[in-house]
C-alpha cells in the first residue's frame, strides 16, 4: 500500500510543508497515522480520498494552535487576481507556494487546491472567517508579486478566484 499510495501522498504533502524534507516527515507520520486508522475506512468514496484526507489533517494538525495561525486585525483587500504566465514551470509555482508564511501557504492549498470555502478553512484551523479570506488575499498578492518580478512570457492564465 505505501509503495502505490506515497508518491502521489508525498505531492500532497509537498504542497503543505515548507520544503521537502518537512514534507517527508509529514508523509511518514500521515502513513502511520493510516496504518492506525485503516479501520474506521468505511468503503464510502475511494480509498484514495479517504488517505488523503488523512494526509492533509495530519499536516494541519501539526500546525494548530500555533500562533501563526492566530486571528490578526487586518483589513481584508478585495479579491487579488494572479496571472500565470504560460512559460512558468509548476516546480516554480511549488517553490513559491511553498515560500510563503505557513498561515498563507496552509489557506491557500486549502481554498485552491481542495475546494475548502472560508467556513471550513477556520474550521479546520481553529481560525476566523475574516481570517481566512485576508490571508488568502495576502497569498495571492505575495505570488503575483514574485510571479510579475520573474518576468518571464507573455500568455496568461487565471488563477482560480475566490468567492
């Protein structure tokens, strides 16, 4: 089961952590906490959402109640459009995702990656609604800050927006 499922995990966990090495010990301690779990897997949906939604609540449990993740009073800037430019590469992407604060990087793949709405992003977090969104704005802003500095081709592709 490890040899099948754990590139496809190590990706998932790639896009939580700060960098590689972290994202490699969330992956062996996501696996165990599967190997513990594997029975309360009630064949509802496929087994591999079931793993990864594991994977990525082991990864968030390693970063509740942190006070990165504490409330803070910012006003929330309106919804930030990223454009990607064709040319750049998605190792670029991850290593800038992976660059920001972990309070945006968590909000961030949350809301882009696996469709969480505000709501279950605080949640999940132990944070606000307003929260969320402002950090969400302030993820997009620092990745188009670095994605227009690269200045590299010409074609654009939207980032998926908010609501």
């Amino acid at each position: 089961m490890y040899r099948q499922y754990a590139p496809k995990m190590f990706s998932v966990c790639l896009k939580y952590s700060r960098n590689y090495a972290e994202a490699q010990d969330h992956l062996q301690d996501g696996f165990l906490l599967v190997f513990e779990k594997i029975t309360s897997f009630e064949f509802k949906g496929s087994f591999d959402g079931w793993i990864k939604r594991v994977m990525v609540n082991q990864v968030l449990q390693q970063y509740r109640n942190k006070s990165f993740l504490s409330p803070i009073d910012e006003d929330i800037a309106d919804e930030v459009e990223v454009e990607i430019e064709e040319d750049v590469s998605m190792e670029f992407l991850m290593k800038i995702i992976q660059e920001l604060p972990d309070r945006y990087r968590l909000v961030f793949n949350l809301n882009v990656f696996e469709n969480y709405s505000h709501q279950e992003i605080a949640d999940a977090l132990g944070i606000t609604v307003g929260t969320s969104k402002s950090n969400l704005s302030r993820a997009k802003m620092i990745l188009k800050e670095k994605i227009e500095s690269r200045n590299v081709g010409a074609g654009n592709v939207k980032m998926p927006s908010v609501k």
